[in-house]
C-alpha cells in the first residue's frame, strides 16, 4: 500500500504517481455508474485498453469524446465507412481498425440492448444490482476475472458486442464500482464501502 505524502491518503497499490491517475483512482475508479452512456463509454474505453496500459487509454479520453460524439450511442450507431477511414486516421486515437470498428458495432448492440432494457438496468443485473463488497488487502489478491465477469462476457458476445473478453469485462466491473476492488487500506475503501459518496456519471 502506497502512502501519498502531499495529502498524506493511502491508496492502492497500481496507480501511479501521475496526476491524471491519482485524480482517476481517486473519484472515478470503483464508484458506481448507473448512467447508461457512462457505461457504454467505459465499456468502450476498457476494450480499447486490449493490450496497453490503462493510463495510455486515459490519457487519451477526451479526444475519444470528442472523436465518438461523447460517447452517444445513436450518433455513433449511424457512422458510415466515410467516417470510420477518417477514424483511422486520427493520430489521437489508437488506430486499430477493429478496435474502432468494434465501437461502431457496440453503439448497435448497446441500441439493441435498450429496445427490451434499459442498458444500465441490464448490465447491472450480472451483479444482483448492488456494488460488490470485496475485501482485498493487496493488489496481489485481485483476480483478473470472475465467474459474474465470465457471464457478462458470454451474454454480450451472444449479442454482438466485441472486445468484451472476460477479463475486460472485469476491469469494467472494477472501473464502474459493480465491484469494489479497493484494496481495503486505500481510503477510497470505507468511502465506497460505507456509501459515503453517491452513484457517479461521468
């Protein structure tokens, strides 16, 4: 466990000394996410993630934003391949074609999704609804995927969306606080824990 001199908070164990992830594990990682278009936009951004590090993907965020109408899945769902080879073009982006593509697909199926559901009512219910409480002590304790994180990812693949392996789906889980993976001596723990902070959007 990590302790940070300047505010004199203990926090877990990955991240690292950059601003941009301390202000990411501070406010964002681990609290809940009901918002529909948050969940898409991370569920999004952990596939783009595949392969790099996470701070390459946060870093780059705001030109995803920007470069995917905010993340609205109705505008993205009706790109054409016009806008996808402009896409790929982008320097901001990573430009992995079937990552950007992958994108486009899942803005489809997420429209789909909400057609029977709504999206985050849907995603949710892999975990009962509720936040997981997990008491893990090191980052060494945290597994990379979970029997709620294998089911999401079947159920997802069956209805198209790609990039949604298990252990992405995990690590989404963890970002949108369906499960709390603070290690229990970060003072993010008790907050999420003991429901001091309120559900999230963005």
């Amino acid at each position: 466990m990590e302790k940070d001199t300047t505010h004199g908070k203990k926090r877990c164990d990955w991240h690292t000394g950059d601003p941009v992830y301390i202000a990411y594990h501070d406010q964002e990682w681990g609290r809940p996410v009901r918002d529909a278009q948050a969940l898409f936009e991370m569920l999004c951004l952990e596939g783009m993630q595949a392969g790099l590090s996470w701070i390459t993907i946060l870093k780059r965020r705001e030109h995803y934003r920007r470069a995917f109408a905010g993340f609205d899945p109705e505008r993205i769902a009706r790109f054409t391949e016009e806008k996808e080879e402009k896409l790929m073009q982008d320097a901001g982006l990573i430009r992995n074609r079937r990552k950007i593509h992958a994108i486009i697909v899942n803005a489809q199926c997420f429209l789909q999704v909400e057609r029977t559901r709504p999206f985050s009512e849907y995603i949710w219910s892999f975990v009962g609804g509720r936040p997981v409480q997990h008491h893990y002590h090191s980052h060494e304790e945290i597994p990379a995927r979970s029997q709620e994180s294998i089911n999401m990812s079947r159920d997802l693949k069956r209805r198209g969306f790609k990039f949604v392996g298990e252990t992405i789906c995990y690590a989404f889980m963890q970002a949108t606080g369906m499960v709390n993976d603070h290690e229990t001596g970060c003072f993010c723990y008790a907050e999420i824990a003991g429901n001091h902070q309120p559900d999230r959007n963005r």
